[in-house]
C-alpha cells in the first residue's frame, strides 16, 4: 500500500476517534470535573492513536532513518508498517493476524466489557446514595480505571507511536491519583462501610481465589 492510500484518511480519523470516544462516554456519563478530566485524557489518547494511523504517520517519519538501515527493503509508508512491533522485529505476514493484534483486540475488547460492567453497578449505587460493592467492584475498587487502562495498554500493543506511548504512563498516574482522591472521599462519606470494603477488595487486580480468598483475608 502506497503513502497516498495508507495516509492523509481524515475521515477515518474522525469517524474511528468518534466511535471510541462515544463508546467510552455511554459508559462512563462523566459529570464531575474529575470524572471529565478521565474521559478528556482517554479521548486525546485514542485522537493521538488514530491521527497516527490514518492520517499523519509521525512516528514512521521520526523514525525512518533507523527503519530503513533496519529493514532496508520494508515499505515504510505502507499500513502494515504502521504496526511498528511487527515492522521492527521483521515479522512476516499480515500483522493483523499476529499474536500482539489478536492480544490487542482481546484486550480493547474485555476493557470495554469491564467498563460497562463497572458503569452499570456504579450508577445504580449513585442512584441510590450506596456505596458500589457489587460485581466487579466486588473484585476491584477502581474497575472503571482499570479498563481505561487495559484498554489503552491494547492499543498500544497494536500501534504504538511516539505520541502515545510517552502518554500512557502520565495518564497510568492521572488515574492513580484520581483513584486515591476518590477514596478519600469515599472515606469520608460511608466511614466504617468504606473501612471495611477497603480492607476486603485490592485496589486494582483481584486477588486468586475470588470472594472466598477475600473473605479469609477480611478474616
């Protein structure tokens, strides 16, 4: 695929960013400035992800010198170069089919589930002034961080670039913080019920052994 057909494809830029970013948002219902500043950092990963691999190829252009020297006959401009895992270790075949594409898509894939898994206990919780407990916050505290980084890390896996690799662990520590501003609240809203969640649940991967090693640990 030539320069001319793999780049400068604004429309898929646009309609690709849109799908994402709409998908994150009827998940998420931001209403707070925190919760905002989430989904603002989400939504200009996923601008800078697809701005890369349909319009601009910055990174490809940055690193072209190296590529080339490494890979003298690759077709730099094509959109399977785009793939840059792939185009650095020299895997052949269609880089759609390798195993860090079909890892990327399990991952995109199960972050939007977990992200709508989360939305759904959350909101009913809100709706009626309890603390979210149930379902997957049964597992975790912060699943809905959880998958907007599960899903950002998938991403990643598929096509990195120069933009969004740098951004991925600034926004892995703007969750972070957010995760732990949300706990004091928390704290200080439900006291004891919070003392008590905190102490059975870990904060972000579940322990082995499910509800049953939770509830020896709380012991």
């Amino acid at each position: 695929m030539t320069q001319e057909g793999a780049y400068g494809l604004w429309v898929l830029v646009i309609l690709n960013s849109a799908i994402f970013i709409v998908f994150a948002f009827s998940f998420t219902k931001p209403r707070t400035p925190r919760d905002w500043r989430s989904f603002g950092a989400f939504s200009a990963f996923i601008v800078a992800l697809f701005t890369e691999m349909y319009g601009f190829p910055l990174t490809i252009y940055l690193l072209s010198g190296w590529l080339t020297r490494l890979h003298p006959h690759a077709d730099l401009m094509s959109h399977d170069a785009g793939h840059l895992w792939s185009t650095i270790f020299g895997w052949k075949g269609n880089p759609h089919f390798n195993v860090l594409h079909i890892a990327s898509d399990v991952l995109i894939f199960g972050g939007f589930i977990l992200l709508s898994s989360a939305w759904r206990v959350l909101y009913q919780a809100q709706r009626s002034g309890h603390l979210a407990t149930e379902g997957v916050y049964a597992r975790v505290r912060h699943p809905q961080y959880v998958a907007f980084i599960v899903i950002m890390f998938g991403f990643l896996l598929q096509w990195p670039t120069i933009l969004t690799l740098p951004m991925f662990p600034v926004l892995v520590f703007m969750y972070v913080r957010l995760a732990h501003a949300e706990e004091r609240e928390a704290q200080q809203t439900f006291g004891v019920e919070w003392d008590a969640y905190a102490a059975r649940v870990p904060r972000w991967l579940p322990r082995l052994g499910g509800r049953d090693g939770d509830r020896r640990v709380a012991q």
